[in-house]
C-alpha cells in the first residue's frame, strides 16, 4: 500500500515542515506517507479564483496514479473519528489498494477533483487552512497507525 497526500500549495511556512515532518519521521518503513505538492494556480488582478482552482485541479488530476483510490479532504466530507480511520487505514492495508488524499488550495479543491475521489473526508465542520490541514492530516495517521499497533501514543 502507498499512501500519498497531494496538496496545493509550495511554499508552507517553517511551522508547517517542521510539524509535518515530526510525524512524518515517526511512521514505519511499511508507512510511509509521500507528500506532492503542486503549485498554487495564478491569483491575482484580473484572474479569477475558479480559474485559479481549476488549474489546480488539472495538476491534482494529473497526479493521482492510475488505480489509487482517492480519498478529498472537505468540509462537506464525513467526519471520521480517529478509530474509524484507524479502522479504515486497516481495510486499505488488506486491500492492497494505494492512496491519494487530495488537500486543496485556499479556495477549496476542483469541482473534478471531488467528482474524482472515492471517499470525501471532513477532518473538521471548521474550515481549516490548507497549510494546517498537512500537519493535521499526518498526525492522525501517525495516531490511527499507534492505535492499530497498540502504541501507547494515543492514550
């Protein structure tokens, strides 16, 4: 199983690495989680945003291999608790399935991109900033895979 999270957005400030990268660094060989980042669509005076998501959307598209199972990051998505993911990181594991978890940019992911995916997964009904949603993304896989190997991390 390959699990990657594809997310708009290059240039995240320092606090974001580096609590990506704590968690990250915690997960086994046989979990790693690959993060591609995609840069942001134009913005600016005379664009629009829907131009600028739709573009994004092209490259998310673009990314996602062949067969992955797709899994969106939105706030319309479904709240799972962590034992649910735990759960479901455990179904993936058997099915032998890879993964793309798409995070969007600052306006959201492509209507195309949420057409594409399997699942749409709500980490929260707050609307979260794209950058936080990284860290908080791999900290609940880092804990979803504690509670699967019971580690005492998650108590």
């Amino acid at each position: 199983m390959r699990t990657r999270i594809i997310a708009v957005g290059t240039k995240m400030p320092a606090w974001v690495n580096t609590g990506y990268q704590e968690y990250a660094k915690r997960l086994p060989r046989d979990f790693t989680v690959e993060m591609v980042e995609l840069p942001l669509g134009p913005r600016g005076k005379g664009s629009s945003n829907d131009k600028a998501r739709a573009k994004e959307g092209e490259q998310m598209l673009a990314a996602i291999s062949a067969g992955d199972k797709v899994i969106a990051l939105d706030v319309l998505g479904k709240a799972w608790s962590t034992e649910t993911l735990a759960d479901k990181l455990e179904d993936w594991r058997m099915q032998g399935c890879n993964y793309s978890l798409l995070i969007g940019g600052p306006d959201g992911l492509a209507p195309e991109c949420l057409a594409r995916a399997d699942l749409k997964w709500s980490l929260s009904a707050l609307t979260l900033p794209h950058p936080l949603v990284r860290v908080v993304l791999i900290e609940q896989l880092y804990r979803a895979w504690t509670i699967l190997n019971k580690h005492p991390y998650h108590k």
